[in-house]
C-alpha cells in the first residue's frame, strides 16, 4: 500500500467559507473569499502578503468582520461608502465617542457631499486638492442648505461669506487622509492621495493668557469662592479642566505634595459625565503641588466633609475631588458659567477656561523655567508642541536677551568695570 503524500502547503483543503490561500509566482501569497459587501450582497476579494500565515490572517480578519455585519470597503466602492464603513468598522474602535462623533460630522457635512459619489479606486490626488480648494472659498449656508429653508444669505443674493476657518479645512484634510490610510493598509488602495496634497500651514489660535498682575488678582478673587482649590490648581499647575474634573483624592498625596494625573471626566453623547484615562500616554504623569495647592486642597477636603454631612443620604459618593453640592460630578459647561461669572467680579477680561493653562506656561517661560520642565508638567506628548505653541513667548525672551546684550555692548568700560580674571566663556 502506498503511504499518501503531503499536501502542499498551498493546496490544503480548506472548509466552505474560509476562502482560498496560494502563492503566487512572484513568491507573494494570495488569499481570497466571499465577505458582506454594501448593499447587502456578497464580494470575492483578495488579499495578499509575503507569508502565507500574513496573508491567511487578513482574509480571516476580513471574513470575521464580515460575520458581524460589517460590509467590507473595496476599491470599486464610491468614497462615500468606504467613509461609512471606517467610521463604523474602523474608528470606533481606535478614537474616543467624542473624537468619533467629530469625524462622523466632517464626513457628513464636508466629505460626503464633496467627494462620497467619487469611485474611491478612482479618487485623485487632483481630486482631493480641488475640493479642499473648494471648501476654503465656499460659503457653509449654501454647501449645507440652510439659506434655502430660510430664504437668506446666497438664496436671496446676499452671501453672508461664512467660510470654514483654515484649522477646520486642515481637521477636514486630516480626517480623510486617516480613512485612506486604513484602505492602504488593508490593500485596497495602492497609495494615500490625500498624503500628496500640501495644504498651508494654519495660523495657531491666538489666546491671551493672564499677566502676573493679572494672575495674582484672579487668585484673589476666587480665594472666597467654592472651588478656591480647583481654580488655584488650574493656575498654578496648568491641569486640563478634563484632568481637573476627573481628579480623586486617592490621586493625591497631600503628605508628599505630588498628584497623579491618569484620568479626565468628559461629557459623552451616549454616556453622559464618563471619567476616562488621559487621551495619550504622555498625559499620564506625577506633578508636585505646590504648598499653596495643598493648603487650599486641605480646606476643600474640609468643606466638602461638611457638605456630605449636610447632604446626608442624598450624597452622592465618588471620590472626586472637585463636585457639586450633593456629590456629583460637575458638568464641564457648568465650570465655564462658573468661571465667567468670577472674571466678571474681579474686573477681570473674558478668556477661556484653558487660556490659565496658557497662562501657566506664558508666566513659566518668562520666569526662565526650562521647555522640558513645563512639557513634563503640561503632559505634551512632544517638546516641539509646547515650543510651537508658546513661540510667541520664546520671541519676547529673546528680545529681552537681545536688549540685554545691546546694553552691555554700549555702555563704557567704566560702567562694566574690569572682568573677573578667571572668567571661562563656554
């Protein structure tokens, strides 16, 4: 009796449904099944790598999604279909609810009726740079039909000329250059034309932060106010109101004087006041309070003793450091009214609620505090986002330096008097 041979790799039976996996004669392997295409109809697509396991394990992730009802996005769909099937299949589970609830806003208002009827096999790098173009110089009440219903604006002959800022037109640019992305990854586009159009660099957004003078009557005015230490932190430490919000005493050692910073509460759209960990890995950092912070944070704990105390069973237990009355989380936009209304009292200009973080790293820099010291402390994932940032200030100090030097250049020998002999320049 003849002993049967081994299989090839490449011809393995393979049970229905599975798809096929061969290799090629250029030495790639090929792997190809019948998925769930839009449209509720089934596709045979394929997919290729340089092992016959890389190639196996796309198709299988392929036909997995496809068994949960996920379409899969090829390159013969319209742009618009691929983008519902990213935003649904894809970034839902790589972004934040609110990041995600964002992109799907870019697709519907800008991408989708821009370039969603385009073939995405098809789409150019031409393509994408006309409609960005587009974008830049048409007016939104017209593009989203808003003048129509009310009968103004361009539908009665008078454009009210309300453009996309450039940080949005770059936001729409981005998004799209993220989805194409995916379906290079997942081959099937051979190249990212989003990546080959240069659209101009934004101009960064303009905040005025606090000066000293300003800083020191904000803290006294908020000195009688019920969240004296939240505002004080935000100041002095340059915390985001996320990480602020989201902080519990078991992040703080009031003994040592340090707080961990590794969670933000965020207002979702489907779960409301969620707390959730800091949104990169370089937000998660120690921080050391400073001895104004731990004596203000020590009358805080006292007070909010009294209120729980007070509120008795309608006290909602947490652990937060920083609540309403009855122990709830305080709602973001409820802090901003907040905050408005203490700058009101003190006389003081309307900035934003994140311009004190502003304010933190202005008044840092210009007491000549290293850019790394104030990266670490305002958790940037990258230096250069902090020097880019406050370039402005950077400019001034350079200024001043240069003053400096000029003055010592002028003035005469008998104003410096004579140099130390020992001095090493180095």
């Amino acid at each position: 009796m003849t002993a049967p041979r081994d299989t090839p790799a490449s011809r393995r039976t393979r049970a229905n449904g599975d798809g096929t996996v061969y290799q090629r004669k250029d030495g790639r392997w090929e792997a190809a099944g019948y998925v769930l295409a839009p449209g509720n109809t089934r596709k045979r697509i394929r997919v290729y790598g340089t092992t016959r396991k890389e190639a196996l394990a796309k198709l299988t992730e392929k036909i997995a999604a496809s068994n949960l009802g996920l379409p899969v996005a090829a390159a013969d769909n319209t742009v618009s279909a691929y983008l519902t099937y990213w935003l649904n299949g894809v970034a839902v589970h790589q972004v934040r609810e609110n990041t995600h609830t964002r992109y799907a806003a870019c697709v519907r208002l800008h991408l989708t009726p821009g370039l969603g009827a385009k073939k995405l096999a098809r789409l150019t790098a031409r393509d994408v740079r006309t409609f960005l173009d587009r974008l830049r110089v048409t007016c939104q009440c017209y593009t989203q039909g808003r003048d129509t219903d009310r009968r103004s604006c361009c539908a009665i002959g008078q454009c009210c000329n309300k453009r996309l800022s450039p940080l949005t037109v770059t936001y729409v640019h981005s998004v799209l250059k993220s989805a194409l992305e995916h379906a290079v990854r997942e081959d099937d586009l051979p190249r990212n034309v989003a990546r080959n159009v240069k659209s101009p660099a934004p101009r960064p957004r303009r905040f005025k932060p606090f000066t000293a003078s300003e800083a020191r009557q904000f803290l006294h005015a908020a000195s009688s106010d019920r969240l004296h230490a939240l505002y004080e932190l935000a100041l002095r430490t340059g915390l985001r109101k996320g990480e602020l919000l989201g902080l519990h005493w078991d992040d703080l050692d009031l003994n040592t004087g340090t707080a961990a910073i590794h969670r933000s509460l965020q207002h979702t759209r489907t779960g409301g006041l969620t707390v959730l960990q800091t949104k990169t890995r370089a937000s998660e950092r120690r921080i050391v309070l400073p001895t104004e912070c731990i004596d203000s944070l020590k009358i805080h704990r006292e007070q909010q003793e009294e209120a729980r105390r007070a509120a008795g069973m309608d006290w909602s237990d947490n652990g937060l450091v920083f609540t309403t009355p009855t122990g709830s989380p305080l709602e973001p936009a409820n802090l901003t009214r907040s905050f408005s209304r203490l700058l009101n009292r003190a006389g003081l200009r309307r900035i934003r609620f994140h311009d004190l973080r502003h304010s933190t790293a202005t008044l840092l820099l210009e007491q000549g505090v290293d850019l790394v010291v104030i990266k670490e402390l305002l958790g940037h994932a990258h230096i250069g986002v902090t020097a880019g940032v406050y370039a402005h200030v950077r400019l001034r100090l350079q200024r001043q330096a240069i003053n400096a030097l000029g003055n010592a250049l002028d003035a005469t020998d008998d104003d410096l008097g004579d140099p130390p002999a020992a001095a090493v320049v180095r």
